[in-house]
C-alpha cells in the first residue's frame, strides 16, 4: 500500500521541482541577445573574404586587436571555420523571417562548399592523427544537405579509414598522439571522443561495421580508464600497446596532472552525449551525465567557465594577473550540454543541462562578446602551458553560433 503512495509523492516532487525550475530559468535565464546579432553574419562574411589564396584558416587571433592567424590546410583546426559556413546556412533555414540573421542574399552553403576546397585533397594525405574527426565537420554538414555528394562521401570515408588505420587493437583505442619516444605506449587524449561521429558516418555509408565497433571499443576504454571518480577527466591517458594497462595518467594542456581542463571536460561531455545519440547504449548516457554535472558543478559563482577548473584563481603569468576563462570551453559545453539534454529520457535533467547551458552562454557573453575583434568573442585560452591565452578562438565562435543554432531547434528561443 506505502509504495503506490510514495511513488504519487515523487512524482508530485519531480514536477514540482521542474515547475520551479522553469520559473527559474524564465526569470533568470534568456539566451544572450547576442547569439542572433547581426554582428555575426557581417564577421563571419568579412572572415570568409580574407581567407588568403591559396587558402589558409583562421584559428586564433592575437591578443590586443583580434586580427586572425591562418594556417595552412593540413592544422587540425582547418574544418571549424568552413563548418562555421554551414552552420550560418542552418541559421538562415531556422530564421526566414530575419534574413538580417543570415545576410541578405548571401548563400552560405556557396560559401561553406568553397571554403572545403583546401580540405577535399587531405584524407590519406595530413599529419593530423587523430583530429581527422575534426577535419570532417563541414563534409558530414554537406552530407546531411546532399547525401549524395561524392565529393564529400570520399573525404569522410578517407578520413574514417585514416583513423581506422590508427586502432591499435591491444589497447582497444585509436592513437591519439603518436608516441615519438617511446613505441611501446598509445597515447589518448580526450579530445579524441570528439572524433568517433565519423566512424559511425562512415560505417553508414559503407556499411563497413568495424568502423562502428572499432568507435565503441575506444569510447568503452576510454570510459575505464580517462575519468576520476568525482566525474572529471584527465587529458592524456597512456596504454601499453600490447597489454593494454594503463601505464600513465597526466596533462598536456591543463594545469597540473590532476587538475581538470575544461575544453576537455567538454569534449568528453560532447563525445559520450554522441556515442549514446548513436547507440542508444545506457552507459554513454550515464557518463555523458557524470561529465556534464563535474562541469555544472564547478563552474565558479561568477558563472565563467574558467580554462581549468583547478588552475588558481590568480595568474602571475597572464596580463592583469587573472584566471584567465576559456570561451571555447564555455561554447563547446554549453553546445554539449543542449545536446545532452535534446537526448535526455529525464526531463528533469534535461532542464538542467538546458538551463546550465543557457547562463554558461550568458555569461561568457557578457564577458567576451567583443564587437571590435575580428572573431565574435574573446578570452579564448587556446594552450596555457604554452602562454597562449586571452585571445579569438575558431572553435569557440563555431560553437557559439552552433549553440545559438541548437537553441532555435529546440524551441526555447526566436532569433
Ligand atoms: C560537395 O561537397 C564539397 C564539400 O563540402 C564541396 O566542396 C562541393 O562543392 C560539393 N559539390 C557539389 C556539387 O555541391
Ligand atoms: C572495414 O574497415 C576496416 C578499418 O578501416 C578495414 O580494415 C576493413 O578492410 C574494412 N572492411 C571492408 C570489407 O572494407
Ligand atoms: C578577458 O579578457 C580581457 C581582455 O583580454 C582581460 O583583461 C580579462 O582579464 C579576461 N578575463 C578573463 C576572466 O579571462
């Protein structure tokens, strides 16, 4: 008799407290303004016409008047600014009604098919290791638009077979670095989560499933042996290439060797919120979950997502002796984070990703919106133990339209 009766409470408990939350986030919590601004397209189209010829990509800017550095095609950050060109031609779709939203006129998807010309000839061909995941963005955005594209079609299946080729079977991951001194060890780094999509495209369109299984296997050893019991990560996880023991854990771009660097944070949050999207397995749903609430959580009061959560809060080796944030963290969460939630069978947490999304967006707004730079924000921390911090990042400003983008879909804004 009890049970029936406790289950009515909860249940009265849990839409209460999604009731509250909501009220909530009504008050407390609209998508920044700036998301839609016309800023973007008029930035993004100025970005777009100083690509040098041949073509190079920007992918961050200095830090006192935000003019773009490009690089050459074969950097593992060539496909963000290309994928920034189609996610301007999704803006267009989702706002017909504001054409200032997209640029009169303009056809972004021209633009972002131009734009992937560097790319086309670098499958089989680039010393990107693992981030051919990364380089594959725009080619899985024009397949969505045009499956039939065969260009596309090749560089995603090139690219899938380049990381493919880098499974090491023993270990149950594909490299991620390669191990320049010592052959004996496999490096991963999380950001490798952000790499398996393409596996699962690619099996698609082959119907070739090593490539899927080869994806699982890494994503299931990475959920053992990359993430603390407390739901963070750490950023390099070194496996013996024939035994498969994790031998070393440390950093590359955090902090210390336990400290918490939140670009990676987000990447594994993005990665597991992916492998569930695309299997459908409870456990990658669970851990996309315990990385997200490590990221919620120790976001500090001020609601600035900072470049590692356990970095000190003062900085001597930064000009103005602050932590600095990292806004591409900050957006590549927060897009994360949606995605998350646009997957959650719990609506109560699926408030919660939404709503922690929508302040993380807020706030980096209010810090880094930055009109006078070339890119659309600031305070991007691109690899502090190298002293390259305060600064436009590539990816920061695609996550942040793609976050705007997300927001539209899911109905929780107009533009
Ligand atoms: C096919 O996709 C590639 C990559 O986005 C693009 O460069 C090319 O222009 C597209 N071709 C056609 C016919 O749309
Ligand atoms: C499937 O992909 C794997 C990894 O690239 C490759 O070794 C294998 O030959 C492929 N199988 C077929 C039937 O093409
Ligand atoms: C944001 O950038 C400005 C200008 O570079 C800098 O003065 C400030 O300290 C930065 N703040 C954070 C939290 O990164």
């Amino acid at each position: 008799m009890a049970k029936p009766c406790f289950t009515k409470l909860q249940v009265f408990y849990h839409g209460l407290l999604v009731f509250v939350t909501s009220l909530y986030r009504d008050v407390q919590n609209v998508p920044p303004a700036e998301l839609y601004s016309p800023l973007i397209p008029q930035k993004v189209l100025r970005s777009y016409s100083s690509l040098p010829s041949p073509i190079q990509y920007p992918q961050w800017t200095d830090q006192s008047v935000g003019k773009w550095d490009y690089f050459v095609p074969d950097t593992w950050t060539s496909g963000f600014f290309p994928a920034t060109l189609y996610e301007m031609h999704n803006r267009q779709n989702l706002c017909p009604e504001n054409s200032d939203a997209a640029g009169p006129g303009r056809d972004w998807l021209d633009l972002g098919r131009k734009a992937c010309d560097g790319l086309v000839g670098l499958p089989g061909h680039n010393t990107q290791g693992h981030d051919v995941g990364f380089l594959s963005f725009a080619f899985l955005e024009e397949l969505k638009i045009n499956p039939n594209n065969q260009t596309a079609i090749n560089v995603v299946n090139g690219f899938a077979t380049d990381l493919a080729n880098r499974f090491v079977p023993g270990a149950g991951v594909t490299r991620s670095w390669d191990s320049d001194s010592d052959p004996s060890r496999v490096r991963v780094i999380i950001d490798n989560m952000m790499n398996l999509e393409l596996l699962f495209v690619s099996a698609d369109l082959t119907g070739n499933k090593t490539l899927r299984e080869i994806a699982m296997k890494h994503a299931d050893t990475t959920m053992n042996n990359h993430i603390r019991p407390d739901g963070s990560t750490w950023h390099v996880v070194e496996y013996d290439v024939i035994s498969g023991r994790a031998v070393s854990k440390h950093t590359a771009q955090g902090y210390s060797d336990d400290s918490v660097w939140a670009r990676g944070q987000a990447w594994g949050i993005y990665g597991f919120s992916q492998m569930y999207e695309r299997t459908s397995q409870e456990r990658y749903l669970a851990t996309a979950r315990r990385l997200a609430n490590y990221f919620l959580s120790n976001i500090p009061e001020d609601g600035i997502v900072p470049w590692d959560f356990k970095a000190p809060l003062r900085d001597p080796k930064v000009p103005g002796g602050v932590r600095p944030a990292d806004s591409s963290a900050a957006t590549a969460g927060a897009t994360a984070l949606l995605l998350l939630a646009s997957l959650e069978s719990d609506d109560f947490q699926a408030e919660r990703w939404t709503w922690g999304a929508i302040r993380i967006l807020q706030k980096i707004t209010e810090l880094a919106w930055n009109p006078s730079w070339e890119s659309l924000l600031s305070n991007g921390t691109v690899n502090w133990p190298m002293n390259s911090f305060l600064t436009g990042i590539v990816y920061g400003d695609h996550y942040f339209i793609k976050a705007g983008n997300e927001l539209l879909r899911m109905g929780l804004t107009t533009c």
